[in-house]
C-alpha cells in the first residue's frame, strides 16, 4: 500500500490540496472542517510516508491550529 500511494503521490497531493481549497466554500463549520482537517491528514499522511520530517511538523501544527480555531469559533470566543 505504501509503495501504491508514493507511486501516485502527486495524485494524492493534489485530492488533498483540492480538500483543503474545497473547505474555503462551505458554509457549515463543522463539514467545513471535517474537510480541512481531512486535507491536512492526507498531506501528513503523504509527507510521512516521505520521510520528511520537517512538513510532518508543520502538518501538524496546521492540524492544531485548525482544531484550536475551530474551538474558539464554536465556544464564541471569536466572532467574525
């Protein structure tokens, strides 16, 4: 499977950049980000598979960062 998906990387690349674009034009926060954070993971899943350390970090602070956003969103700390 793993060899699978590193021979089709730049697909999977792109599904997940397309998710994350994608989430930009829902309206509903919480299928919005169910479509973030599932672009996020595909791009972490990706850059694991890769070995490279330093997007796996970044990756992950996205992911975070979504998630603390979307908390402070949802609890009406931020309003927008």
């Amino acid at each position: 499977m793993k060899e699978y998906i590193l021979q089709k990387e730049r697909i999977f690349h792109f599904l997940a950049l397309a998710l994350i674009a994608g989430s930009l034009f829902l309206e509903d926060p919480i299928q919005k980000m169910v479509v973030l954070v599932t672009g996020i993971l595909g791009l972490l899943v990706l850059s694991a598979l890769k070995k490279q350390k330093i997007l796996v970090i970044i990756y992950l602070v996205l992911f975070f960062a979504a998630g603390i956003f979307y908390y402070l969103v949802s609890e009406g700390k931020l309003n927008f």
